[in-house]
C-alpha cells in the first residue's frame, strides 16, 4: 500500500534521495519544486519500502502509510495522486538524478573556516551542507543575535504546528558536528563588524531572512489598532523584540489583510480553543490574552478569486480541519462564477488552482454550524483605507474582479464598488522584505541583497564582493517553505567550495583563539550551544506539568541566566 505525505511536509528533499523508486515529486533538480507547495508520493509506483519514515529522512513525520491516516488528513491521498494526475504537469522520462558531491580529501587548499549570520533553516542547511561535504576541513562559526537559534522554525512557525517545528532534529544533529560552533547573543554590526569577520574567514555567509514587513500605502494604515503580522506573530511566539507589545483584543471582528500561510496561521490562532493552545508552546503572555479575547469573528481578505489565493493547499486543509468550536465560511463565489466564463484561467480541472477553489467551493456549500467563533475567508477584495480617529473602527475594501492580461491569467482590476466592515484589529500580512545589512549593497525594490548564486555582487557593475554570500530569503526574497531553504543554501555552498577549490578566497588573517577572545571582549553574555541546550532542557522541564513541549523563556535576561547556570563559553575549545 502507498505511503502519503501530509500536511507538515517541510519540502527539504531528503526523502527523494532516498527513494528506490522515484516516487517522490517534485525532485529538486525539476522545475516545479522551487514553487511547489509540498511534496507528493505517486501512489502507483511507491512500493511501501519505508525508507522515507525515517525521522532522519523526515524530521518532522510528514510521511505516512495510507491506512494511519486520520479523517483530519484523508484528503492528501487524493491531493498525493491528484499531482501525478495533472496533464498540465512535465513529465520525466529520465531516471532521477543522482548528485554527486566531490571528494576534497587530499586538497591542497587546506582547511576553510565560514561564519554564518543567523541561525535560521537557510543557516543551518549551509552548515549541514558545509560539514557533510566529502573530505573537506572546515570550521563552521554561526552567529545569531538572539541567545536562541533556529530563527523562524522557533519565532515563525506557528505553536499549534509542532510537527513543523520538528524540522529543528536536522539542526540539532548539525550542531553537534566537530567543527562546528555556536555564538548566540553576538550581533554583527554591533558586536562585531563586517571586516572582523572577513578577517577571521575564509567567508562569510549572510542567512539573515526578511524580518521587515511590507507596508499597504493606505489612510489609516498607522492607526492604533492596524498591526503587522510581524508584531503578532513574534508576540504570540514570544520573540523577545515583541514580548512586551499589547493588543487590544476586545472588539468582536478583527480583520487580516493578505491570505497567505501566515494569514491563516493568525486566523487560527486568534479564534482557536485557548485550551488546545495551552498545549502548545504559545508565549504564556499571548494564551493569557487571548483567553480573555473578545473576538468572534475573523475575516481574511485576498485580492484574488480562490483558486488564486496565495495560501497553499495544505495550509487551507488544516484550517478548514478545525472542529472545535470554530466555523470556516468563504465569503466569495470560486472562480467559475465570477465575471468570466468557465475555464478561461484554468484549461485543466486537474490544475492545482482549480483544486484551490474547488476545496474553498466545499466549504461555501457547508451550512452554519452555530460555533461561538467564525473565520470567513472573503476574496477579490482590497484594502482602500483604514477607518477610525483615535483608533481603528472600521476599514473600506474595494472590490475586485478577474481578468487576463496576456499570459498572466490572474490579474485583478479594482470596480468601483466598495464595502465597510466594522473591525477593532487589522492585520497586515502582505508580506515580508529583507533589512540592509551594513557594508553590503542592498536592493531597495526587491528587499535583498543583489548576488549571483549567492554570491554577494554589486549591483551597478555585477562585481563579486569576494568571500560574501548569502542565503535564504535575504538571497531570494521571502518564498517558499522551511525545506526549500535546503536547496537554496547548497547553490551557496557549492559557490563556496568551488571559489576555495580554486584559490579566490582571501585567507583570513586571524585564527579562531582570536575570534573567540574577541567575541568575549565584545560580548560577555554570549552563550554558545551548551548554554542554549541548557535554556531548552529548562524550557522543556517548565512545560511538563501542563503536558505542554516547553514553557518559552521571553526576554534575553532570562535566556543568559539559564544557559549561564553552569557556562561552558569561557571553557569552548577550538
């Protein structure tokens, strides 16, 4: 019987590797997977081998046998054999390819020390990348400005996600590799600067995401009340830059502009049982303000007809699994009744948009289940000002309708026809962008920093900025999920290598007792990666009592002084 993969599907490609079959798709080396929304598993040709459940292979359990799945994941057999069904689809014909890694035994470049900034997915999938390499001599220096690694996996994903947050096990046994070393609570540019570092590596790779969000440009937008999913996000997950904010929570409807993955993620949490978060790792500040909450109803707002809704498939299965006292109504007709004959965007009832409004059609056809809390997804809309005086009241979207315009089949143009929701919150999640980092060019339109391959460049004239990479979403902008970092940051690496294969690498002139002494100096507080598994054992053990994975330490004082109980940085061996 055929294996599944399910909805916390990471997309990092290890289980294709491991596939005797060729089963799993999109491969990394197929054109699809940089915008595939997960993976799938061709029912017709898996063999029930097994070799994909390892936990080493996937780390957050995505991959299950057809009958362990529950009615909550039923679905994703038909959505696993509705990708191999799709005609739209490129088919391969060639057996799946097969990377292969050069061997650097016996190089006479001799050994490569890196920094990495940031310890986010894209970090962490460089220095796995980096220390798994065969032959190679490398010391690996990860940086992060938090006492806490992991980045968005920690402060992004949602707590009632906990499979994805799993994705951390690939890290962990990263971390525990020789040569490689932790320095957390060290910033660069304040700590340390940019030149220390070149001087120190052989290079220096720049994994610092896309922490800023995007802006709308409308009246109202910097009212009280009108917050970024940013600010949310980092304050229900307890991110220490956002621990201490407060919204106000009282009105009965808050509305979220934007219907992408995060979008969904705030519906959720914002309407879900506050008793099945007190499971979850959720900041105790948020559980104890949301249990208080007088929100009722939720409307997320897409400028898009569904079956051009920027969430994924995924994402929309687990919202619409909710049971618990939460009713999911869909405020717009799907893309065959809107203002354009059937088929004139989708030429395939196979194609994966049409699959989109499909499942949002299932749901508008569900009647009203009288649950005390409503999320209603409402398309074609968008924001034209946010009303209130002293705070938010309201806000006026302007409806939109669908239209072609040469071969982007969904294009959207604004009528005239707008409408007022009453609303006391506005959630802005229309996206993320990149922050400059000092020395380094930066686009300002894109919000990345210019590189070709990862290779840092200038943007005016293309000439490479020697020894400086980047990777991620400061690389590529924010797309994708945890696992398409994976790829993302092994064309990083693979630059990398080749450019000390080849001598264009500037030795460092300081050696890593230096770096160290300097990271002292500079940062006494820093906690390497025994401090953090001693603030992780501390979390863990305060949330086993309420059968909680871990209660989170939320502000950076408290972080040292649990991972200082016994320090172990001013004993680190290099």
């Amino acid at each position: 019987m055929p294996h599944v993969i399910t909805q916390q599907c990471c997309n990092d490609a290890t289980c294709v590797s491991v596939c005797p079959v060729n089963c799993i798709h999109p491969t990394p080396d197929e054109p699809g997977y940089a915008r595939a929304e997960m993976l799938y598993i061709d029912p017709a040709t898996c063999i029930d081998c097994g070799a994909c459940t390892d936990v080493d292979v996937c780390p957050v359990d995505a991959i299950v046998p057809d009958f362990a799945l529950t009615p909550a994941t039923a679905r994703y057999a038909e959505l696993n054999a509705h990708y191999f069904s799709d005609s739209t689809r490129t088919r391969y014909e060639h057996d799946r390819v097969v990377r292969t890694r050069p061997d650097h035994s016996g190089s006479s470049v001799g050994p490569l020390r890196v920094a990495i900034v940031g310890s986010g997915p894209s970090a962490c999938y460089a220095a796995e990348e980096l220390t798994t390499t065969p032959g190679l001599d490398v010391e690996v220096h990860i940086f992060d400005r938090l006492p806490t690694p992991w980045g968005l996996v920690r402060y992004g994903v949602a707590p009632d996600h906990q499979h994805t947050k799993s994705a951390t096990r690939t890290f962990e046994r990263m971390a525990d590799r020789p040569g490689v070393f932790f320095h957390l609570g060290v910033e660069i540019g304040t700590h340390l600067t940019h030149d220390e570092l070149r001087a120190h590596h052989h290079a220096v790779i720049y994994a610092v995401g896309a922490p800023a969000d995007k802006r709308l440009g409308i009246p109202g937008e910097d009212l009280p009340g009108s917050v970024s999913a940013t600010d949310l996000v980092g304050w229900y997950n307890g991110h220490p830059d956002h621990a201490d904010h407060v919204f106000d929570l009282s009105a009965e409807r808050a509305v979220i502009l934007g219907n992408g993955n995060v979008a969904l993620d705030i519906a959720r949490i914002l309407t879900r049982d506050v008793k099945e978060l007190a499971r979850t790792d959720i900041a105790d500040h948020a559980l104890s303000a949301l249990a208080g909450s007088g929100i009722r109803e939720v409307v997320v707002v897409g400028r898009r007809d569904p079956a051009h809704a920027a969430y994924t498939t995924p994402e929309l299965l687990g919202l619409a699994g909710l049971t618990t006292g939460v009713e999911l109504a869909v405020d717009c007709p799907s893309t065959m009744e809107v203002n354009h004959p059937p088929n004139e965007f989708d030429q395939t009832s196979n194609s994966p948009t049409t699959l989109k409004a499909q499942i949002a059609d299932e749901l508008a056809l569900q009647p009203a289940s009288g649950a005390m809390r409503r999320i209603a997804l409402r398309y074609l809309s968008s924001p034209a000002e946010i009303l209130g005086d002293d705070r938010v009241r309201g806000i006026r979207l302007q409806r939109n309708e669908m239209h072609a315009e040469g071969n982007d089949r969904s294009a959207i143009r604004s009528t005239k026809v707008t409408d007022v929701l009453e609303c006391g919150l506005v959630v802005r999640s229309v996206g993320y962008r990149g922050r400059p980092v000092p020395r380094l060019p930066f686009d300002i339109e894109r919000g990345i920093i210019p590189n070709r391959n990862g290779q840092v460049v200038e943007p005016g004239t293309g000439e490479v900025q020697v020894g400086v990479y980047v990777a991620g979403w400061i690389k590529r902008g924010p797309s994708g999920v945890i696992g398409t970092n994976k790829q993302c940051s092994i064309e990083t690496v693979e630059r990398i290598l080749d450019d000390h294969a080849n001598g264009r690498l500037t030795p460092p002139t300081g050696d890593s007792r230096s770096l160290l002494d300097l990271v002292r100096i500079r940062s006494p507080e820093a906690i390497d990666y025994e401090g953090w598994q001693r603030i992780d054992r501390v979390e863990q053990t305060a949330g086993q009592p309420a059968g909680r994975p871990r209660v989170k330490i939320v502000d950076v004082n408290g972080m040292v002084e649990a991972a200082s109980t016994t320090s172990s940085y001013e004993n680190l061996s290099l």
